[in-house]
C-alpha cells in the first residue's frame, strides 16, 4: 500500500473517518462558513495604513502560488462585471510588462515562504508599484516590515489550501479600499450560503441526502473532468487542485463556451472517454446560450461515452455567493473521495520533496 494510504471507510461510517483523514481536514472545511467570517471581520481590521490615498490604480494583479492564488481567480471571476479596471493572477517568478506605478499589486503567500512570490514581491519593488501582502509569516511578512509595506496577517497553522476562507477575504477588502468595489452584500451572502452547503453537506448527513457524498461516491474509480461557465470558471479550476492534493487523483478543469470550439470534438472518438467522470458546475444566472450549449454538449459528446455526468447547480444572488457555493461543496467533495479511498488528504509529500530539493540548489 503506496504511503499516506490506508483502507477506505464507508461514506456513511463517519464516525470512522478519523482512520483516514488524520488530521480532520473535514473539520477545516466543515467550518468554512465562520472561517470565512473570522477573515472577514479581520480583514476589515488590518492594515489600516492601506487606503486608496488618491493614488490611482490602472491595474490590479494577485501574484501568489496554488492555494494561495485561487483566491485572486474567485475574486477576478466574480467581480469583473464590476471592476473598472484589469484584474490578473500570476503564478510564475515575475510579473507581466504592464506592471508599473499605478498597479495594485497584492502579494499572496500563506506561508510566506513560497520561492515564486517572493521573486514577484522583489519585482514588485523594482517597478515601483504598490504594494499590500497577505500572509501568516516566514520571509515574505519580515520583507512587507522592512520596506515599510502593509500586510494583513493570517492565523497560522492551517493547510494553504484549506486557508482559502482567510486569504480571500483580504483580496476583497484590498479591492474595496482602492475604491474598486463595493463587497459587503457579496461577502455576506456568500458567508451564509457557505453555512447551508457545509450544513447540508456535513459528515453526519447520509449519502443518500448529501450532495458532497454523491459527488464523491460517483467519481471513484474514475477521472474527474470538471466544466465551469462564465463566474465559475475559477471554481472549477478549484475542484480540480482539490482533487490533485486532497485524494490525490488526476484531474483537470475546462469550461463553456470554450471548450466547445475543441475538448468537444473527443468525447465519442477517443477510445479512454469512459475513464472519465464529469462534473459540470452550472450557474443558473449564467448567460442563457451558454445554458443551450451545455444542454447540447450533454447530447451531442457526453452520454454514452463518459464515464457520468454529474450536475452542481450554484446558489446565490451575487456572483461571489455563487462561487463560493460551489468551491465549499468541491472542497467537500474532495476529502469525500479521499475517505472513500483510504488516503490521508491533509499530506502533501511529493509538493514537499520537490520543494526540498529546490531548496539544495
């Protein structure tokens, strides 16, 4: 049995799960209604020396890592109807040449210590743009002190990747003080739906009423294949991070209207379509041809020749609410299909061992 497996546990044996999920991962994202509210009601509080100051802003650009970066894709995804201005997410070791002076540049690494943020901060800093970090510590929050920059601290001690309710909230309130958006009906939407999914959702609650579960139960044994549309592209890229690190299982993320001008053309003619099981998250205030397409994508590519089809419809008046829906019930979804599979999801040793031979060099 390969490392950091173990038996499978029942998805109705909950009182089990322990066997597997070692360090109740489940708990993390079972609380990520108040997570969320806690970053919330902090983010409001930091930083206070961080304010729009007159200082225009052309531009806006989240330059972090993994979990640390998804928080910038849900942002840009479900504000863009509203953002007067560009808003990118890079993860890579530098920013893109528009960078400059007037570009708000929020520096997002939970640990601090990610090698690629570290080299977009000092690039940064070369380009005289300004400059806020979010973070729990390490080198990247001793650097924001020494150049006199402000930070909004992040409690310590939690997976990047399930720290997603506390680094997303300073991105938020980072937009709201450069006077960009206006978020506090989203985040207390989105906070509240958060509540009902993980409710509706939590361990205790039987696979035959549990979306998570079904989610989970359906996409064992095959690879996960998961679509967004328009504001839920971002959550779609979510489920399948979560797939990658908590079950460990390969899977990949597309979306509509896009992938039906290429990924349609295989399904049908690619002999290993049956492999794969697909997810499609649905946005009911989506646009309605992209609603058409979908319909006929299931008609013309899907049935018959994937593995299934699962369908997540996500709840919420504002766009944020919608994501937010639909990134808790993937987050729970994903340690599902950990338990059922017997893997520890909170271990992430491959990711370890190859930072640690980066580190020699």
């Amino acid at each position: 049995m390969p490392p950091g497996t173990h038996e499978g546990v029942g998805l109705d044996d909950w009182a089990h799960f322990g066997r597997v999920d070692k360090s109740d991962l489940l708990g993390r994202v079972e609380a990520f209604a108040q997570d969320l509210a806690a970053g919330w009601n902090a983010a409001r509080k930091a930083a206070p020396s961080f304010r729009k100051g007159g200082r225009f802003v052309s531009s806006v650009i989240v330059a972090g890592m993994g979990g640390s970066a998804i928080s910038g894709e849900i942002v840009a995804d479900a504000f863009r109807g509203h953002l007067p201005v560009p808003m990118a997410v890079v993860q890579d070791y530098g920013l893109p040449a528009f960078a400059r002076r007037e570009t708000l540049v929020i520096v997002s690494s939970y640990s601090g210590g990610t090698e690629e943020t570290l080299s977009m901060f000092e690039d940064a800093l070369r380009r005289g743009c300004r400059i806020v970090g979010i973070t729990s510590g390490g080198e990247l929050k001793r650097r924001l002190k020494e150049e006199g920059l402000p930070c909004f601290a992040l409690p310590g001690g939690v997976q990047p990747r399930a720290a997603l309710p506390f680094l997303l909230p300073p991105v938020v309130e980072s937009l709201a003080r450069a006077e960009l958006i206006t978020p506090k009906e989203a985040m207390e939407e989105s906070i509240a739906v958060a509540g009902k999914i993980a409710g509706a959702c939590a361990r205790a609650r039987p696979l035959r009423s549990n979306k998570a579960k079904r989610v989970a139960d359906a996409l064992a044994g095959g690879t996960p294949v998961v679509f967004g549309e328009g504001v839920l592209r971002a959550a779609a890229l979510r489920w399948r991070t979560q797939f990658n690190e908590n079950p460990k299982v390969i899977a990949r993320d597309d979306m509509f209207p896009a992938s039906n001008h290429n990924d349609i053309n295989a399904w049908g003619l690619d002999g290993r379509a049956g492999e794969f099981r697909v997810v499609l998250l649905r946005d009911p205030k989506g646009h309605p041809r992209t609603a058409r397409r979908t319909e006929l994508t299931k008609k013309l590519a899907l049935r018959g020749n994937a593995g299934g089809i699962i369908e997540v419809e996500a709840t919420g008046e504002t766009a944020l609410a919608r994501c937010i829906s639909a990134v808790v019930l993937g987050d729970l979804a994903s340690v599902y299909l950990a338990i059922k599979l017997g893997v520890d999801p909170t271990p992430v040793e491959v990711i370890s061992r190859l930072k640690a031979e980066l580190a020699k060099s």
